[in-house]
C-alpha cells in the first residue's frame, strides 16, 4: 500500500511543478502556486516514505481508512520541514526553509485575498523578486530531490528535464549564482579552479583533473559537463596551451599564442605515455571516427585517439577475429563471429569463401 499511494502523491507533485515551470513566464501567478503545490507534495513524500500516519494533522490516533479514501486533513505547509527533521534527524537548513515559508506566503496572498504584484504601481519590480524566490526555490528542493535519491531516484529524467526548462531563464542562472557565488569563493581559496561554462557563460565550472592532459568539467549552475584535452604548445619559443574538445576528426590543432599547427604524430608521441605497450604490436584502433592505429594509452588508463581525439577509460575491447584493439565501439565478446569495425569476422571469412 505504501509504495502505491507514495508514487501516487510524488506523480502528482511532478506534474504540479512541470506545469509551474512551464507557466514561468507566461503566467507567474500561477507558476507560483502550482509550484507551492509541488513543493507541499514532494516534502509530504519525503515524510510517508517513513511513516503514512506523518502526513495526517491530527490529535487523535490518525485512520488507515480515512488515509485510504482521503478523507483526512493533511498537515500544515509550514509543519512539513520540522516534522522531516523531528521524525528522520535530517537538518534542513533555516535558509530552505525560509524560502519555501517565502514562496507559500505569496501563494496564500493569491488564492486567499489578492497580491500586489498583480496590479498598482512597482508590479513589474514585485513579480520579478517572485521569480527570485521560485528560482531559488528550485535550486534548494532540486537539492533536496537529489540527496533524497533513495525516494525520488526514479525520477532523475524529470528533474532533470525540469532543470532544463529552467537553465533558459537567464534569471533563474543569475539566482542560482549568486546563491552559490559564497561556496565557489571558498573552494578557490583551496585552490579549486572554476572557468567560464560553455553553456551558461557563469563563472562556475569546476575543473577535475584526470590526468596531465585530461580535463573535465561540470557547472555548478547549470550542471553542464564539459570535457577537454590539453597539453603545452610544442614550439620551444611559447609558453602557449593546446585546448582540444574531443570529438571532431576535422580538427586543426593550432596554439592561440603562436598560431603554429600541431602535427598528429607530434601530438601522439606527447599523449602517450605508455610506449611499452607497442611492445606486443597490437594496435589500438578508433571506431569513432574509424582511424586505424590512432589510439595512444594517457596516464591513468585513458586511451586518446589522437584523430578524434574521443578519449576513454572504459570504453575499450579486443577483436578476436584480427587480433586488433579498439576504443568506441562497445561490447566484443562475439567479434570472433561478427568481427568488429574494422573486419567482418569469421562470418564475413565464410562469405568470402
């Protein structure tokens, strides 16, 4: 029962908050509450993934049928955070709180009396502090969602399809860096490097370094990742960097500082790193742009096509029907049979005979 009647209620929380995202702009009154909505909901889901009776506000000994038919009444919005906390031991931080508290007392001005946003003078000043708050709103209960994954886990592809819906209010992307504009300041005083994201164009890419060339990157506004290869400029005379997003088999590696073009091989004999392993002579090909013998080993068991320059740690496989390596193409464990990208396998041998 438990399980049926909570993905019932967390089912109509996600439509509650898709259907606020999408009226955003369009409507911001209504954004506002079925947003509040959403919110109520998915804090009562946090609350009867412990107990059902938790989401009853009642004095007597709370009804198994009246939860089941609904006739009960459920407990108060502003109750919802101390009674998580009280019942799990989990702290929810004031600041979430008085966000939410925020967003629901404009809620009830709206269905209750009326808003001031919604006519006289300084309108336009007090919707947009509203959307301040729903965008922070959701930068705190996406948050939430997240560290509750045990309960909403399921649900990654709509919060994140509703986090996309949200990047494109460039609003919501100044709010949620100004929110965490303080935790970026303190992690660059431990030496944390953050650049410009591609995407949102913020100041808050977190760089990790996997290895000395590779580099990967993830926005803490818009969680977009971002993945480079970079290397110093090969000319003696310049201090220049080489930065190279894998991918694109038509690239021209040139140094911005120098203008000078990197050769292939040049660049082959810098990656890699592991030149012991060409003492067996088998190969490592690229299935990704189909580049024979392009494949160099990176420290930390990275492979790079140096044609592509698609990197990959996993993603790596032998033939067992030409006895070659290959990177990009998935599983081998039938290339006997089938081959691989670059042979037709045994059955492709009995086809030429």
């Amino acid at each position: 029962m438990k399980d049926e009647f909570l993905k019932d209620l967390i089912e109509n929380g996600f439509d509650f908050l898709e259907r606020a995202i999408q009226q955003f702009k369009t409507e911001p009154k209504y954004s506002v509450i079925n947003f509040c909505a959403a919110i109520e909901l998915l804090l009562k889901a946090r609350l009867m993934h412990e107990h059902w009776s938790l989401v009853i506000a009642t004095k007597n000994h709370p009804n198994i049928q009246d939860f089941k038919s609904g006739n009960f009444k459920s407990i108060n919005f502003n109750d919802l955070i101390p009674r998580i906390t009280s019942v799990s031991g989990e702290k929810i931080s004031p600041e979430i709180a008085s966000c939410f508290k925020e967003l629901a007392n404009h809620r009830n001005k709206m269905i209750h009396f009326f808003h001031e946003a919604h006519g006289g003078k300084g309108k336009e000043k007090l919707l947009e502090e509203i959307a301040v708050e729903q965008c922070s709103g959701w930068f705190f209960l996406r948050r939430l969602l997240e560290n509750w994954s045990d309960i909403f886990g399921n649900y990654d592809e709509r919060i994140q399809s509703i986090n996309s819906s949200m990047k494109g209010h460039e609003i919501y992307l100044d709010t949620i860096f100004e929110q965490i504009k303080p935790e970026i300041e303190k992690d660059k005083a431990k030496g944390t490097i953050f650049v410009a994201c591609k995407r949102c164009k913020r100041n808050a890419s977190e760089e990790f370094k996997k290895t000395n060339n590779i580099f990967e990157y993830k926005c803490r506004v818009c969680l977009f990742l971002d993945e480079l290869i970079k290397f110093s400029c090969l000319e003696e005379s310049c201090n220049g960097e080489i930065k190279i997003e894998p991918g694109d088999p038509d690239v021209k590696v040139i140094c911005s500082s120098c203008d000078s073009v990197m050769e292939r091989q040049d660049i082959a004999n810098l990656l890699e790193t592991n030149a012991s392993r060409y003492e067996d002579s088998v190969q490592t090909n690229c299935a990704t742009c189909c580049s024979l013998g392009t494949v160099v080993e990176n420290d930390g068991g990275y492979f790079i096509c140096t044609e592509c320059f698609y990197f990959t740690k996993n993603d790596i496989g032998y033939c067992e029907w030409c006895n070659e390596n290959q990177i990009g193409g998935g599983d081998l464990e039938h290339s006997r049979w089938s081959g691989c990208e670059f042979c037709d396998g045994q059955v492709g041998h009995m086809k030429d005979d």
